[in-house]
C-alpha cells in the first residue's frame, strides 16, 4: 500500500492539505504529471490531484502517480519536450501554448465561435473536436482530453454592450495572435502582459479592460477595478491533456484502458465542477457590488459580424471544416 511523503505536503487554500507526494512501490509504472498551477483553487492543479488519488487507490500495485505542480519540474514551455525524453508522462497546457505544433487548437481562440459551455461540449464531444485531439500526433503527442477553465468575458471601465463601446480602449490579452486581433478588430488596442500582473495594470490604469473566465476575474479581484463585466462568453480557456504515444503504447493494454477510464472520469467530473464555480464567482461578483451586462440576441450578432474578418484571418490556419464544426455546435 501506498504511503505519502508529508516533507512534501502542500497546504490548500486555508491552510489545510492539500495535497501529497506519494511514494511508489517497486514494480509499478510510475505517471509524472508536472503542471504550472497550484494544487489547490485551479481547475487544473485540483484535477492532477484528483487524477493521482484514483489511480493511487485504484491502480494500488500496478501504477503509481507523481504530481509535480507550480512549475517545480517543467513550465509550459518546456514540458512538451520533456515529455518527449520521457521525463514525466502527463501534462495540461494551455492550447495557445501548442501552436510550435499545430495552429488548429486556434479553433478554441477564435472570437464569439461559441455560444455558451453546451456548445463547447457538443463540439469537444463530436467527431471534429475528437479528431482533433490527435492534431499533434506526427510530432509523436497524443491528446487525452480537454479541460475547461471556462468562457472568458470582457470587462472595462465603461459598459461594454455594441463593439463601438470598446473603441479607444486598451485591454490586457494574453500572449496570442488571435487575441490581439480580436480586440484590433474593435478599434481598440492590445497589451499582453502576464496573469499576475493584470491587477496591478488596472489598478494603475495602464489598461482599460481585460478578458478572462468569471473565476478568474474574481480570484484575482479585476472586478474592483472594473465595476462593469459583460458576459460576453466570447473564447474558450482550455487545455489540453497529453502525453507522449510512445509512452502511452508502452503501457500494458489493461493498464492502458484502467489509466484512461479513469482519467476520462477524472476530467469530466473536473469540467462539471469548473462550471460551477464560474457561475459561482459570477454571482460573487453581483453580491460584492459588480455590474454584470447581459447581451441581447441582436448586440451578440453585432459583436460576432465585427470578428468575422478574424475569423477569415486565421481561416487557413486553423481550417474551414473545424470552424463549420465548431459553428454547427451551437445550435
């Protein structure tokens, strides 16, 4: 039976464990899972957690999970390789950190594609979005499933209802292409900065917006510098789970097929529960005095023709069949 290392131990959001190094027995297939994110209070970091409780209880014997989280073995940038040589087995980036690999995971970054998280699960659920996990399978990758953080919403220091509201402004975007051409396409202007410095950008007024999911808008507190949020659910935070087919096909068949019904459950349960607490922090933000606009049939339709040069931008890139697919979703 597995024990637990408590040197390593983590401490959760009020101080309480969050999460411990299991220490694996001889004979079993050791799974290293390194991720960018706290272990606790991220969609991602609680879902690793999650995923090496099962397999260490279930799998007790057979398999063994190691999570190695905030970096402490790869960041995002270096993980991919990593997993190539073998160094650890699992990773989650995020799809905008794929594109050295492919630039079909810019379906998921294109502006107002998607209606609502039902229309993200029925193009993730369908042979398209199935299809596409294996987008970087020549570079010897294999895609295990797509994790939500959830829609992102605009936010700004004037209400942002029709797309000429948004002209003049400056707004934090993350480092992306398609980001930054979104918000060109307002007749607004782009500064990609990092996470864990937007508040402070804000605060100082060097932008005048940002975009990002209802939790993280209220984790990170933007909302008390930006009293009006629209729920504009324009693109989709997500990433994607993967490892190496090599590593993967080297796994027993029994072994390979109870990891991957586990994982599948894993993520679902973690996609399930990273919806609510969107819809949570929404509401947060209301009781702590935030404005939260609703847009109208009509003003969604105004704000989708503006990005339709942007969706012809990146059309080849990312291709025509994948962008129907994903359109086809909504309805």
């Amino acid at each position: 039976m597995k024990t637990f290392y408590p040197a390593v131990l983590m401490l959760g959001l009020f101080g309480a464990p969050a999460f411990a190094q299991a220490t694996c027995e001889p004979g079993e297939t050791v799974i290293k899972f390194s991720h960018v994110v706290a272990a606790e209070g991220h969609p991602k970091g609680e879902m690793a957690t999650a995923l090496a409780a099962r397999v260490n209880r279930e799998m007790d014997g057979t398999a063994c999970m190691l999570v190695f989280p905030m970096s402490e073995l790869y960041d995002d940038n270096d993980v991919m390789e990593a997993i190539l040589l073998g160094d650890v087995h699992l990773a989650a980036p995020s799809v905008s950190k794929l594109e050295n690999y492919t630039f079909q995971y810019r379906v998921f970054d294109l502006p107002f594609l998607f209606d609502d998280m039902d229309a993200v699960q029925r193009f993730v659920g369908g042979p398209m979005g199935q299809d596409l996990l294996d987008a970087m399978s020549d570079y010897g990758f294999a895609g295990l499933g797509y994790l939500f953080n959830g829609l992102k919403q605009f936010s700004a220091s004037r209400p942002l209802l029709v797309p000429g509201d948004a002209e003049g402004l400056t707004f934090r975007v993350q480092a992306s292409d398609v980001a930054t051409s979104m918000v060109e396409a307002l007749a607004a202007r782009a500064r990609q900065l990092p996470f864990e410095e937007v508040r402070a950008a804000l605060q100082k007024g060097l932008v005048d917006g940002q975009e990002n999911t209802w939790s993280n808008i209220y984790t990170a507190g933007f909302y008390e510098f930006q009293e009006e949020v629209t729920a504009t659910n324009h693109q989709l935070l997500v990433y994607l789970v993967v490892t190496s087919k090599e590593w993967l096909d080297s796994l027993d068949s029994d072994v390979r097929l109870q990891f991957l019904s586990i994982l599948g459950e894993v993520i679902e349960a973690a996609n399930m529960r990273a919806d609510g607490i969107n819809q949570a922090s929404r509401q947060r933000i209301v009781e702590a005095g935030g404005t939260v606009r609703e847009l109208t049939g009509d003003q969604r339709r105004q704000w989708r023709s503006v990005m339709a040069p942007v969706w012809d931008e990146y059309e080849t890139m990312i291709g025509v069949d994948l962008i129907d697919a994903a359109i086809a979703a909504n309805d």
